[in-house]
C-alpha cells in the first residue's frame, strides 16, 4: 500500500511583506535548511565512514521503504491508519526527531500515518520545521497534549479536543474504516475515541512487524551507526586505567557517540570488579582498580537514528588476568562463537533456543535473560530467552533475511567475585548471517 504525496500543508494565499505570516515563513524556512539531519553528521563521522568503505544511504528510498512496510501491514490487518506516539516509532515513520527522550516520557507528540492517504504529523508547538526535510509528512498540525502537566485537573475537557482532532483525520482519510492500529495510548484516550465511534487496535504489533525487515538502505545506516559506536568505544578503552571512575569511563562513550551525530544511550551497564557479578550494575562512581574486569553494553542509539548494540569487558590495567578471569571469558566467547554460528534464515525460533550453548551449571543460575533478541532502531522483535526458559507464550517464528540480532552471553559465577558480558550484531542474510560488530575482543583474555 503507498499513500497519496499530499506535500507539506502551506498556506496558499501570497504573504505581505513584513507580515507576520511572511516573517514566520521566513523562519520557517531558515530553520528547516539548518535542521541536524539537513547538515549531516559532520566531518570526523564522515571520515570514519569512507574509511570503512561504507556508501551513503538512500534516504529518499529508506523512508518510502518503510512506509511501504507500515502500510502494507496496516491493511493486512484491517486499518484505516496507525496513530503512533512511541517517538522511536514516529522516527521510522517521518525520519524526523524531536526532543526523543523527552517525548518518550511526555506525550505532546505523535503522528497519524493512513493506510491509503497522507502522513500527518502532530508536533509540538513551533516545531512544524523538524520535518521538513523528509519529504514523507505531508502535513503538520499542532499537538494538543492532555498530560496532567498541560491540562491539570482539566484532562477530561482537553482529552475531548485532542479526540476530535484525531477522529476528524481518521474520517478524512479512513475511506469510512474507523479502525485505527495506535502503540501507547492512556485509558482516557482510549475513551474518548471510542466515544467518537473510533476503534483503537495493537499497533505495537503493526510497527515491530513493520521494522523487522531491514532494507539494505538501512542496513547501511546500521553499518555506519555501529563504525561510530566502535570509534567511540575505542576511545573508550584508551582512557581505561586503574583510578578512573565507572561514570568518568562510561562519560567517554556519551562524548564519543554524540560527536559522531549519535542521539543517546538507552542504559547505565557498565561494571567493574565485584560489581560485574551479578549483571545488571547501573555505572557508579567506583573507582576501577588494576586486575579488574571492566564490562559494559553499548546499548547506543547513533547516527540514523540506529542501535549499536554490543558488549565488551576488558581487563583494567598492565597486569595479567587471573586464571578464574581467563574461565570466564573463554566460556562467554564459545558461546558467542557457537550460538552465532546457528544464525541462518528458515531456523525457527524455538529450534535456535533449543540448539543454543548455554552457560554451564555453576553460571546457569546468573544467565543473561535471553540468548538473542531483535535491534533495529532499538531493541526490536523477537526476544529469544534460554530453552528453559521458554514457556506457553513465548512467541515462535522463523529467522528471516533482513532480519538483525544480537547474540548476548553473560557468564559468571553463582555468588563468584565478576562475570563476562560480550554481545555481538548480527545480520540475518540469504545464504546465512554476517557479523556487523567487530571491534576486537581482550587479548589477554583470550589468551591469545
């Protein structure tokens, strides 16, 4: 399915100059040709890239791919359109940003993108110029936000306007279908759409399907987004050394990611010492000592929009690793090793977890909480967990190309001293798989 291109909605009638309307326009204007995804990633992303040898996407063609693909999945289950909130799901839709970690937590944006019609973008106040650039919205609108910041103990009265704004698309646009796919939605909205006669559907199950088939524009986006990741965990590793904070570490890839155009970090995971046993230590003000084992898990969202999502650790210092450190890390990179291998497409889910290395018996009780799972422009559809692990709803399917996962091992010990944690990115193709993340493991801790 593809919409009409509607173009962005303008003011038809000519200005007077020095108008407000004109001056407004003007700005408008300026703003849009000055926009961070106009004036691109800048020279040291740019030169990192060539490097690597990786070509620039397609923008154009990734953003009618993926409408295509939320369209295309919207009428196989009967929608007239999604309405989308989740701003890493509008970021699929219109490639356009604004504010994503602030939105993600305060409702005051999202879209309605129409199964059979145009793209409309509900954005916060002033900001109709973020969108400029993708040539994908094809209108703008004011957002009416009815959070309890906003509206106070007025949400009834505001949720009633915002209602009628989407029901007024929906008829417009619906072909009479008043079935809409919408991803977070409170109960109040809920409500008041369905008091309009409109029926909100998963659309979470719309947009992870939609996102789970990378196009090879994307897939470009992804190689480049991991190139910066790797750059800034290179420099990283350079500022290891016995008294330097976890924070102070961790700050590196922040600074690294967002020079390189990267957008944020979605976790705290990074450990060092005892506090890499058990997983899941938040980065603290510890200061790393020489002999500790430093681990942490990207979980970088970079340039594009894009995950980079891998695990190192390495060993703090000058010194050699312990023998217990060397178990450790030998243990985890087997099963990287092993369970990467299994990747190709036509293997079904259930089988992969079945067939999987997992962690021996004294380090089974501490596992990581999946073997694999999905990363797009984050951690995507599907969650695959350990075998034994698995339970009466837990969805299977089948590994497809175009797909993209990531490969998790996190081993130690059941009340030891640390634990491993390595992660790599991995590309579902036609005849197999191929390993997007390379940055190089610990040496010495592979003895090697």
């Amino acid at each position: 399915m593809t919409g009409t291109n509607f173009g962005h909605h303008r003011k038809i009638m000519p200005f007077e100059p020095g108008s407000v309307e004109d001056l407004r326009e003007q700005a408008r204007n300026k703003a849009a040709g000055l926009n961070q995804h106009v004036l691109g990633y800048g020279l040291q992303a740019e030169a990192e890239w060539a490097a690597a040898g990786i070509a620039a996407p397609d923008m154009p063609a990734l953003r009618k791919y993926r409408l295509d693909r939320i369209r295309t999945e919207l009428a196989r289950r009967g929608y007239a359109g999604a309405l989308l909130y989740d701003p890493v799901n509008i970021r699929y839709a219109t490639d356009s940003t604004n504010m994503q970690l602030w939105v993600a937590h305060n409702p005051t944006r999202h879209c309605f993108v129409a199964t059979d019609g145009p793209v409309v973008l509900f954005d916060y106040f002033s900001c109709e110029h973020l969108s400029d650039h993708s040539g994908v919205v094809d209108e703008v609108r004011p957002a009416v936000s009815w959070m309890y910041l906003y509206s106070g103990e007025l949400t009834e009265m505001k949720v009633e306007r915002w209602a009628q704004g989407i029901a007024d698309v929906v008829r417009e646009h619906g072909g009479g279908n008043r079935r809409i796919a919408v991803d977070h939605l409170d109960h109040e909205g809920v409500d008041a759409l369905a008091r309009l006669g409109i029926s909100p559907g998963n659309g979470e199950a719309v947009m992870e399907t939609a996102r789970l088939i990378k196009s090879p524009d994307e897939i470009l986006c992804m190689r480049r987004s991991i190139v910066a990741c790797e750059a800034a965990v290179g420099e990283m590793e350079a500022a290891l050394r016995p008294g330097i904070s976890e924070n102070e570490l961790w700050a590196e890839l922040h600074r690294g990611n967002i020079a390189r155009g990267g957008e944020w970090i979605e976790t705290r995971l990074l450990a060092s010492g005892p506090r890499t046993n058990p997983w899941f230590q938040e980065c603290s003000s510890r200061v790393v000592e020489a002999g500790d084992l430093v681990a942490f898990d990207t979980d970088l969202i970079g340039p594009y929009g894009f995950c980079a999502d891998l695990s190192r650790t390495w060993l703090c210092g000058d010194g050699e690793p312990t023998n217990e450190q060397r178990e450790l890390y030998s243990i985890a990179a087997d099963q990287i090793a092993c369970n990467t291998a299994l990747l190709k497409p036509g293997v079904g889910f259930r089988e992969l977890v079945e067939r999987a290395a997992v962690p021996p018996p004294d380090c089974f009780p501490a596992r990581y909480g999946v073997l694999f799972h999905g990363v797009g422009l984050a951690d995507e559809y599907p969650t695959l967990p350990h075998a034994a692990d698995w339970t009466a709803d837990t969805p299977d399917g089948v590994l497809e190309p175009g797909m993209v996962v990531c490969v998790e091992s996190y081993i130690g010990r059941l009340g030891g001293h640390e634990g491993v944690k390595i992660e790599e990115q991995i590309l579902i193709s036609e005849d197999g798989h191929e390993q997007l993340s390379s940055y190089p493991l610990d040496k010495r801790l592979l003895g090697k």
